[in-house]
C-alpha cells in the first residue's frame, strides 16, 4: 500500500471538509425553508422566536421595527441552525446504516 504525501494528506482532508460543509449548507437551507411560514417547523418556530422575545427583548436599547430587532434575528438563526445540525446527523445516520455499519 502506497503511503500518501503531506500535501495528498491535505487535500483529502479539504475535500472530506467541503463535502460535509457543503452537505450541511444544504440541510440549513432545508431548515430554513422548513421553518418559514405556512411549512412543517413554523407553529415551534414561532413559538420559540416569541417566548425568546418576551424574555430577552427588555435588554435592548434601542427601538425596533417588529420583527427586525436583533433579538428576533439571532434567535431564528440559532434554531434554524439547531433544526440543520438534526436534519444532518439524521441523514448522516440513514447513510451510515445503509452502509451496514450497524
């Protein structure tokens, strides 16, 4: 068996990194498609940007817009973010199962 150079090393390393980047970039737009309104996630979507609105919203300085304060925002990024992270270990699981590595 032929042993692989620094640089053969690093570019498989680089190709296995923007594959799986690549494969989760697409779970958080499958995410984020879920999670908008009138899809699957939007009632627990809601639900969570409004509660964390209510609870943190009384931190802020300034005023905003509805729906354009930074506390909203962030909020969604992070659960959408979390809703991506469990779509990606599901589908890495499924593909690791039909592999039959049980």
């Amino acid at each position: 068996m032929a042993t692989l150079t620094y640089r053969e090393t690093a570019t498989l390393q680089t190709a296995k990194f923007v594959k799986k980047s690549a494969g989760f970039a697409l779970c958080f737009v499958v995410a984020f498609m879920m999670s908008r309104s009138g899809m699957p996630l939007y009632p627990l979507t809601a639900w969570i940007v409004s509660h964390s609105h209510q609870v943190l919203s009384r931190y802020q300085a300034d005023v905003y817009e509805a729906g354009t304060d930074p506390v909203t925002f962030f909020t969604l990024i992070g659960i959408i973010t979390l809703y991506a992270v469990i779509l990606y270990s599901l589908i890495k699981l499924v593909f690791w199962k039909m592999k039959g590595n049980i």
